[in-house]
C-alpha cells in the first residue's frame, strides 16, 4: 500500500515539475518574444498550437544556450526562487 503512495507523489512531483517547466516557457514566448527567431516563427505558421509551442521553446533554448535539462532546471529554479 505505501508503495501506491510513493508512486503517486513521484507522479504529483513530476506533473508539477512539467507544468512549472510549461509556465516558464509560457512566460518567456509572451514576453520575450525576442529570444525567438524570425526563422522559427516562420515555421510555427501552419501548425497546431503544440507544434508551435514545441518549435517556440526549441527557439528559446537556442537563444539562451540551452543544451541540458540540467539548464531548464536551473532556468525554471530561478523564476520559482521567490515564490514563497
């Protein structure tokens, strides 16, 4: 039984950690649209929502020098630092 319990806040865990990641980026693609390249907004003409999204974070990370997750990590670390 606290092995299901283990394996649900694992899942609780990641879920938020996605969906922090999501926010950030989120953020990022309203406000700083400069981070994303003409070529790149190009191509999100046509594609559904998730494509775009997919191809606009590519972008970002690109500006930034995003290569590892590690980095995402630490990216999204800084926006939450002061939360509470």
């Amino acid at each position: 039984m606290s092995e299901g319990k283990g394996a649900e806040q694992d899942e609780d865990v990641i879920q938020n950690k996605y969906e922090r990641i999501k926010s950030v980026f989120k953020l990022l693609i309203e406000e700083a649209t400069f981070l994303i390249d003409d070529k790149t907004l190009d191509k999100c003409d046509g594609k559904t929502n998730k494509e775009a999204f997919s191809l606009q974070i590519d972008g970002i990370r690109k500006a930034l020098g995003i290569t590892e997750m590690e980095d995402v990590d630490l990216l999204v670390e800084i926006f939450y630092k002061y939360e509470e």
